[in-house]
C-alpha cells in the first residue's frame, strides 16, 4: 500500500505547528466545555453562590469570557478548515465529501449517545459548503469570511428590532422532550449527576440533542463556523503556516494590532456575558464577532511566532478527534452518575483544574500512543473508512 496516499502523513507533509495548535485548541476546548460537564453552568445561580469557591469562581468565570469563551473553538475551526483544503488539494472533491459524510455519522453518534454539546457535527455540515467555495478568488474568500462572521450581528439585529425568536420552536420541542422524560428545569442540574444507568443518562441525551439544535440555530452557529473554515481555506492556499520566517516582520505587526483591538473588545463582552447581556443580544453579538475572532488569530500568531514552548502539544493534535471525543468520555466518567458522580459537588475554579489536568493526562497517554502507532485509534478509522481500504496501524519494528 503507498503509505503517502492512504497511510501516515509523511514528514514533508506534516507541519509540526498544525499539530501544535490543534494540540492547544484542545486544551481551551476542554476548559470551555469542562463547566457543562461538571454541571455547574446548569445549576441556578442561588446554588452557584452557595459554593465555597463562589467569589472566585465569579472571577475564574470573567475570566473564562475575556481569555477562552469562543477563542480556541475559533482557534479548532479554522485550523479544520485548514486541514479541509489541505485535504481537498491533495485527495479531491469526491474523497473530501466521503470524509465529510463519515463525519457526519461520528457527529451524530457522539451526539446522540455520547454528549450533547458535540461540535463534529456542525464542522462536517460546514466542510460539505466550504467545498462551493474552491473556486473563488482570495479577495471573495476574504469577502464571504466577513460577510458570514457578521451575519448573526445582523439577524440578531432583525431580530431584536421586530421582537421574534427564530428558533423559538426548536425551544418549545426540546422542553417537550424534557418533560415526557420527566425533566424539569428544577431537576435538570442534577439529573446526570444521580443517573446512575446509561438507560437513564439517555433520556437526558434525548432532549440535550434537540437542545443542541436549539442552540445552533439561536447562536446562529453554522455561518460563524463556516467563515472560520474560509479563514482556515485562505490560510492553506497561501501556505501561510509554512511561511513563518519570512512573513515574521507582519507576523509581529498584525499580531500586535490584533492583541491592541481583541484584547479590551473580549473584556466588554465577558462584562456583557456575565451580566445577562445588559446591553442587548444585538451588543452582545457584535461584541462577540470583533473580539472572539481577533485574539483567535492573535493566539496563533503568537504560538506561530515562539513555538518551542508549546511544542510538548503536538502528540494530543495529531490525536485530535480522539482527544475530542475522549474529553468527553472522561468528564462523564467524572462527573456523571454512570461515573463517579461529582457533578454539581465542585466549584468552578475546581473543575478548570480538573479540565487542565485531564488535558495533560491526554497529552501523556497520546505520546505513549504514538511511539508505537502511526494514528489514535478514531483517525485511524475514519482515515480507513474514507479511503475504504485497510491501512496498516501499528509502526513497523
């Protein structure tokens, strides 16, 4: 079998700073997501005040908005689109849609069975319309990037202005859901953390899927992922992430530029965030749009710039579905009745630990992996279900 059409990406074709910030993103996926898992974002905000750690939480909780809310999401998606195009120049339109569909299927297993705040879903939707893009200039790309990042400024806008909730029956459907279940917003905190059976666990996932729906629709989530994807898509075809040393002057410029801007943008939406939005969802969402974004870059640029440090990231990036997925196998295991059932027990500050040292935990477990594998065990799959072919896994003595 040729090894470079179906195998491990060689050397050449690998960039160690790809893997790095995938490696990176991983880990402000895990403490974004981390405070869900650990039910602490569900609970009310009497039980929250209640907590020991409750006046460093609030501060670990601002803190969250301005540094990671949204960044490394950002950060993972356009570093998929990235990988889209890399993926697209190299295998083509038909082996890039097989791809997209197979992830498709893991997204909605992940969703359904697993956890309900999967992201692979909405990234396969939006890697299917990235390919209507292949054609177009980079001053359309750049263009439609624009255009799609600010469009839920605008529906909100609409929105706000004319009084109506577009996804107001995806709402009215999930708590349908939930209550022919038997969950109820005073029981919903605790209910994973006392199902103590998947059977039970399940019935939550029931209504969480439908709430997941809801929550893409009202957050207005594909088109911010998709002008991610085309930032991604420009990236690859100007080969930027392999042109380092020579752009570094810009690099510099525009990461300073991007940090100046970002940096009291994100402050002004984590005020907003942890005060209920006191100034408008259309604020809210503008304010979203020009800070999430530039410290995105910004933090790529920066990892770009002075990569040594962060090179212990790589092993999880190469890993990256599978640490995707694993995330969420250990904060049920943690968290959940199924598990050990700390849900609901620990503050905020508590459970961004747990997230960091989880992270790490995956770092170690994927080196080891990966001195005698070629790919985590979820890439090794997909890579043999979109190549409908058995690729060898395990390295050769």
């Amino acid at each position: 079998m040729n090894q470079t059409i179906n195998g491990p990406t060689t050397g050449r074709q690998r960039y160690v700073i790809l893997d790095v910030l995938r490696g990176l993103a991983l880990l402000g996926i895990a403490m974004a997501n981390f405070p869900e898992f650990g039910l602490w974002t569900f609970l009310s905000s009497d039980a929250q005040a209640a907590m020991p750690t409750a006046e460093v939480d609030k501060v670990v909780w601002f803190m969250m908005f301005w540094f990671v809310d949204g960044k490394f999401y950002s950060v993972f998606s356009i570093l998929f689109g990235i990988g889209f195009a890399i993926f697209l120049s190299r295998k083509g339109i038909g082996r890039f849609l097989r791809r997209m569909l197979i992830l498709i299927l893991i997204g909605l297993v992940h969703l359904l069975f697993v956890w309900n705040g999967d992201i692979l879903l909405l990234y396969a939707v939006g890697g299917l319309l990235l390919s209507l893009f292949q054609r177009c200039s980079d001053r359309m790309l750049l263009i439609a990037a624009v255009l799609l990042i600010f469009l839920p400024v605008a529906l909100d806008a609409y929105a706000e202005w004319q009084g109506i909730d577009m996804a107001a029956p995806l709402y009215a459907a999930w708590w349908r859901q939930a209550a022919s279940s038997g969950i109820t917003k005073e029981n919903f905190a605790s209910w994973l953390r006392d199902a103590d059976n998947y059977g039970l666990m399940f019935e939550f996932l029931k209504q969480g899927s439908i709430e997941r729906m809801w929550e893409f629709v009202s957050g207005h989530r594909l088109p911010k992922v998709l002008g991610l994807f085309i930032i991604g898509y420009l990236i690859a075809r100007n080969r930027l992430y392999a042109r380092i040393d020579e752009l570094r002057p810009q690099f510099i410029k525009c990461l300073r530029l991007l940090l100046f801007f970002g940096l009291p943008t994100s402050f002004f939406y984590a005020w907003s965030a942890t005060h209920n939005q006191l100034w408008g969802v259309t604020i809210h969402s503008l304010l979203y749009a020009v800070s999430v974004v530039p410290l995105s870059i910004a933090y790529m640029l920066g990892v770009c710039l002075w990569l040594k440090p962060f090179v212990w990231a790589k092993s999880a990036g190469r890993m990256a579905l599978t640490c995707y997925i694993g995330q969420s196998l250990i904060g049920i295991l943690l968290f959940y009745g199924v598990g050990m059932g700390w849900g609901t027990s620990f503050g905020l500050v508590y459970i961004e630990w747990t997230a960091i040292i989880a992270f790490f935990v995956e770092v170690l477990l994927c080196s080891l992996w990966l001195r005698c594998f070629h790919f985590g065990p979820l890439e090794w799959i997909w890579r043999m279900l979109t190549y409908g072919a058995w690729i060898r896994l395990r390295k050769v003595e």
